[in-house]
C-alpha cells in the first residue's frame, strides 16, 4: 500500500511539468499489428482543458491511438507526448494525473464493487491510507453506484462494470480523464450522468477524451472533435468550426420567399425556398452581403442564422466507405 502524506486527495497538482497548452499529442504515430495497420500518421492535438470527442468507424483505430496515448501499446513509429510527458518512456511521471476508463481494468470477479475499487485506490499514488476509504466512497457515489457497490463484481451488469471503471478513473483529481467509449452498455439514464461528469470535469478545468459511437452525445458534450478513418484522422478542431466549415448556408426566415429568391438571383447568389423564408449559399459571397442585398431589395427579413450541418452528416461525409468491423483476432501488443 502507497502512502504519500505530501500529496493528499484534493491536492490536484501535478509533481512533473507544468501544464502545456496542449494535454496531448501525437506525431506521425503509426501502429503496425503484423500486415494490419491499425494507426497510421495520426497528429493528434488535444487541447488542454477540452473536451475531444474521438469518433470513428468500427477498426478506425480509435482505441489503439488511445490506448497508445496512455503508453499501453508501444507505437510501431511517431512519438506521444501526455501532459508534456514522452510516452511511454515517461509514463510514471504522466500517469498519475491521468484517469482512464479503457477496456475493464480487470477488477476481481468475486470481490464487491466496494472491494475492487478500494484495491484500485491502495495502488494510486496520490491516495493516503486514510484517504482511501472516503475517495472510494466519493467515487462511488459521482457515478451512481453507491446502492450496489456490496455487490459481486461477477453479478455486474455490463452497465455497472462501465461505472465502476469510472469510478477507478475518478479516484482523485485529474488533470485529464480518457473514456474509451464510456456509454457502452449504459441506459439512457446512465448515459445521461456521463454526460454529467464530462460537464463537471470540464467546469474544474480537466482536459477529457472521449471516444464514442454516439453522435448526438458528442455533439452535446464536446468542445473539440477528431474523426478517424481506417487509422487516420481525416478532421479535427473545434466542434463549431468543424460544423460550420461543413455547410457555408444562410437560412434567412421571411414571409417574402418568392421576393428574397429572385433577389438573390439578381445578386447572382445560389438560393433556394426553404420552409420558412430562403437559404443562400455562402461559398462565394459573405453573410452580411446577403443580408444587406435582400433588406435592399425589399425583403422582410425576420430572423437569419447561419446553417449547422449535424455532426451526423459530417460524419457520413468524411467516413463514406466504412471500415470493415475488426475482429481483434491476431493479438501482438506490446505492453510498455
Ligand atoms: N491487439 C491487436 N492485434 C491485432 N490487431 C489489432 C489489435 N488491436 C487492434 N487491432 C486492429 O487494428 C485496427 C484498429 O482497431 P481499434 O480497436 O483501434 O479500432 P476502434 O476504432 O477502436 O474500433 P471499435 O470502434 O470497433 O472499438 C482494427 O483493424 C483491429 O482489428
């Protein structure tokens, strides 16, 4: 058991380097599994304090490029840096600030939830003996497994197994949580208080990655997107951005679409009737020319927003041809 009274739970500071403007990134990294390429020439940035949302098809390489990230898996080439830390020659240094949720941390099949969390907690550095037992407690609770945590793990539901890995990555302060499709197996309900957590952490500051299957859940929880295809990463940024550089459309809303049409046409601006009024496209044209052209022209114009493509479309676009579903079958990692 590890005991550390200079660096109680709460302190929340890291002993190593000081907070890089970037909580994560990656170069050229490459992950060759015998003749499949699971990663490849990813550059990943994870911007300290966001919240990234990694999605990708089935094999995009979403776990390997995470699991690589936390030092799990030794790159085939490309470097890694966590928390200004070279992965994994440096994960001692790095790891502690990390809290990851990645495929079952092997909790003990006959011991309680209670138990294997307190047998996680004896291994963190930053825990005091007499810390561990309120940390466990307070973990427990932020995920909502405080009423089964007396239970087997073994009679766990595929859900409650998801919490308490969460719980073991909320074990004390991070500077960043990695969640490796935390929402798997959980009911609305549950992936509601995900949502939760990752909008707390976020409030504290903590830098979170997330991979998902989610669409709709990433559009609502995070601040940054990477989209990975067959091991790369084919877009990457500010959600806001991503969306909107996907769709240059106005939607102006008027009761005059006839009117702001053949204006439109005028100005020589590609339009079309929309439900409620008309919608420019802004390829070649700013918004503010559209506006003025139409309230020239006559048109009532009642409202005017700028078109969001959904990150759903977004998606489809950049990941048209599917990954084949990968069958994990030939296993050569390495551990670091
Ligand atoms: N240990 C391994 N041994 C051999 N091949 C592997 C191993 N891990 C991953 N792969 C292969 O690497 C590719 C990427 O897999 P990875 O699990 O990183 O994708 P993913 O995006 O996380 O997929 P999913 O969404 O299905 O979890 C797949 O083709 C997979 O079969």
């Amino acid at each position: 058991m590890t005991t550390s009274p200079e660096l109680e739970l709460g302190a929340g500071v890291s002993t190593s380097a000081p907070a890089p403007a970037l909580a994560a990134r990656t170069r050229g990294l490459r992950k060759v599994y015998r003749s499949t390429v699971a990663v490849d020439q990813v550059d990943l940035d994870v911007p300290a304090g966001a919240v990234l949302g990694m999605l990708g098809p089935n094999g995009s390489g979403k776990t390997t490029t995470i699991r690589m990230l936390l030092g799990l898996v030794r790159p085939t080439e490309g470097e890694v840096e966590l928390l200004g830390r070279r992965m994994p020659d440096e994960s001692a240094h790095a790891l502690p600030d990390v809290g990851a949720l990645v495929e079952g941390p092997g909790f003990h099949p006959f011991l309680s939830g209670r138990e294997n969390l307190r047998r996680l907690a004896a291994a963190e550095p930053r825990l005091s003996t007499s810390d561990i037992p309120k940390a466990v407690e307070n973990a427990l609770e932020r995920v909502g497994l405080a009423a089964a945590a007396h239970r087997r793990y073994r009679g766990y539901s595929l859900g409650m197994k998801q919490r308490l890995g969460l719980a073991g990555a909320l074990l004390v302060p991070r500077r960043m949580v990695v969640l490796d499709e935390p929402t798997n197996g959980l009911d609305p309900a549950g992936t509601r208080e995900i949502r939760r957590i990752i909008g707390e952490l976020h409030a504290d500051g903590v830098t979170v990655l997330v991979s998902s299957h989610l669409l709709a859940e990433v559009e609502a929880t995070c601040t940054h997107v990477a989209v990975l295809h067959d091991g790369t990463v084919v877009a990457q940024g500010e959600l806001d951005d991503l969306l909107e550089s996907g769709s240059p459309g106005l939607v102006v809303s008027t009761p005059d679409g006839d009117l702001a049409l053949e204006t439109l046409r005028e100005h020589r601006i590609p339009g079309k009737l929309v439900p409620d009024g008309v919608r420019a496209d802004l390829t070649a044209v700013a918004a503010p020319q559209v506006v003025e052209a139409l309230v020239r022209g006559g048109v009532a114009v009642h409202e005017v927003r700028r078109e969001r493509t959904g990150l759903e479309d977004l998606f489809a676009r950049l990941t048209q041809d599917e990954a084949e579903p990968d069958g994990l079958s030939d296993v050569d990692e390495v551990s670091a």
